[in-house]
C-alpha cells in the first residue's frame, strides 16, 4: 500500500507540474483550455470552472491539458449540440509563438521542478566531490601517477562536478582505449593518459579511485549543487537514450509505470526505510528529480504526438509563414498517439516479466 501510496504521489508531483507549464503559459496567452487532467481513462472525479473542466481520472499514469481547436478539440453550444465556430480563444486563433511557448512549457516547467527538488536534496544531503580519497593498488589511476587528493576536472575532454559523474562516464560513455583524465593537485592543474581496467563485480570498466569523503553544501553552494544534481540527471538522461538507441540496454533495463512502482519505488522504499523517514524522503525525491527530467526531454523529442513532434509543426509554421492544415497534422499526432498505446501495452507487459521471471 505504501508502494502504491508514494508511486501516484511521485507521478501526480511530476505530471501536475508538466500540464500545469502548459495551462499557465495557455491561460498568459489568452489560450481556453477545456480540460485539465491528471491520469488517463474514466473519470473518478470532475468539476467545472471558468470555463475549464477540471478532472482526476482513474489510471495514475499521465495527464492531459486540452485546447480549444487543438487536433480537433471544440467547442459544442451546449442547446444546440452543434460545433462552434473557433473563437479568439482557440488555439489555432493563437499567434504561432504564443502556441511555441505554450508546448514548451510542459518540459520548461518540469526542468524547473527539477532544480526546485535538487535544491531541496540539496539542502538536506551530503555529496560527493569528484576526489579521489584513495586510490586503488594497481589499477590504471595509480599507473599514472594520480595520489589520494586529486580532484577529477575532466574525462576526455567532458567536465565532471560530482563522484557520480565519473561512474556515468565509465558506463554510458566510454568505449575502450585510453581514457585523458584531467585533475588538480595542490591548487595545480595536470593532465595524465590511464587505462581503465575491467572489474567483473562492478561489471564495468574503472579508473582505480574511490571517494568516501562527503561534503554538505552551505549558503550559495547549494544553488551550485542544486544545479549539478540536475546537470547529472540530464546527462544520464540522454545517455541512457543513446544506449537505448545503440542497443546497450537489454529488455531487463526498460520499465514502465509498474515497473517503476514496483522495481524502483517499491524496492527503494524497502531498503530506506530503516534507516528513518528523511532518507526514505531524500530517496523519493531523488526519484521524482530523475522522473521529472526524463518527462522533460523524452517531451522534446521530435516525434509526433510528444510536444516536441507539436513543436516541429509550429516551427515549420514560423518558415513557412502558414500553419500546417490541422487536419493534417492532427493524423501524424493520431498516429504518433496509436504508436504509444502500442508501446505502453508492450512495455506493461515487459515490466510483468521483468517482475515474475
């Protein structure tokens, strides 16, 4: 119940805040919007005000914010039953760059919530710098020359501000060979050239240093880190993308909603919640960083019925000088749309086998 319980917390935080970007910046530009709604299928609960229906539908696992002339959405006369003419509030009356802010702001809103939650972790937790408090006998750091105390500055040219950068690095970046590691010394900058080894209980390769000295962040520090913690939700978002696309992630690594409720939140709560209620909240709120930056840019991604897909029409509006026909782009999104509900049954039963087998 618990699972279950912080699962549609976690989602309805994440959710909300995407379909509220849309609504707000909607409402700035004079857009009617005729639904907002939080989770999909039949409704549990409804209301309407200021011309908008407000919703809570029954299947925890996404959101809508419905325009007026958006793919087909209109007004009825409520006598008549007989569709409306689009007025100055529907979307397609709207000026394409007041559409163009509108569509962003879904994405836009869940970077903001976040930075808001990594500021939060970061006012409550310690981090680890990228610091080698102790360097591993024998492993490639030590071949060439790094001592304990080196402060990693970069991998092959990529920055690193935090411990965990350097692990994502090592398993979504790095493809063999040598490895340029730059790292200060003493207030000194150097640059050395080491081979990362293999470790088979890791499984992944290493540069041969470990941090176990942790730093809380005071005063400014915790904007700064606020925004590292983002930046490395980012970076690992778009990573796992490409090990996605490159076929470096097996079926065992893709999860969907149960998936997530069961094998992420379910296990995570399980395992922290002996050690007291701040680390199962830190924990959960890192779940709700990483989930909220994953919606943002798997958003704007150009592909049709995703905001991003919505973006590439408004921004082939802005050179064409004329809006694509509504008819027209309202079928791409319907057939971006029938894509996902195939992938959603695949996925759902994926996170079954991944659960039982």
């Amino acid at each position: 119940m618990m699972t279950f319980l912080l699962f549609i917390l976690i989602f309805g935080v994440v959710v909300i805040a995407h379909e509220f970007g849309h609504f707000l910046i909607a409402k700035a530009n004079g857009i009617h919007v005729v639904e907002f709604a939080v989770g999909m299928g039949p409704n549990l609960f409804s209301f309407q005000k200021g011309g908008t229906k407000y919703s809570l539908k029954l299947f925890p696992i996404g959101g809508a914010c419905m325009f007026e002339g958006e793919d087909g959405v209109v007004q009825k006369d409520e006598a008549s039953g007989e569709e409306k003419e689009p007025g100055p509030g529907s979307f397609l009356k709207a000026k394409v760059w007041s559409r163009i802010a509108t569509v962003a702001a879904g994405p836009f809103f869940n970077f903001i919530l976040a930075f808001i939650v990594a500021f939060i972790m970061a006012n409550m937790m310690v981090v680890r710098e990228p610091v080698a408090t102790e360097v591993t006998v024998g492993s490639g750091a030590e071949n060439a020359g790094m001592q304990n105390g080196d402060r990693i500055v970069s991998l092959n040219g990529e920055k690193v501000h935090l411990f965990d950068e350097i692990s994502l690095y090592m398993r979504a970046t790095y493809r063999g060979g040598d490895v340029t590691v730059v790292y200060e010394r003493d207030g000194s900058e150097y640059s050395t050239v080491l081979m990362p080894q293999y470790d088979e209980s890791a499984g992944s390769y290493l540069l041969g240093i470990v941090n176990a000295d942790f730093v809380a962040p005071k005063g400014f520090e915790t904007f700064r880190y606020a925004w590292y913690e983002m930046r490395y939700s980012v970076k690992a978002t778009y990573k796992s993308l490409g090990m996605l696309i490159g076929g470096r992630v097996s079926r065992q690594d893709v999860a969907g909603p149960v998936g997530i409720a069961v094998n992420v939140v379910g296990k995570t709560y399980e395992q922290t919640k002996g050690y007291g209620w701040q680390n199962v909240l830190l924990n959960m709120l890192n779940i709700v960083l990483m989930l909220s930056v994953n919606l943002g840019i798997l958003n704007l991604l150009p592909i049709p019925a995703l905001d991003g897909g919505r973006l590439v029409f408004l921004l082939v509006e802005v050179v064409r000088g004329k809006p694509v026909p509504p008819e027209k782009e309202g079928m791409v999104h319907f057939i971006g749309l029938m894509f996902f509900m195939i992938l959603m049954v695949f996925i759902f039963f994926n996170d079954l086998a991944n659960i039982f087998m």
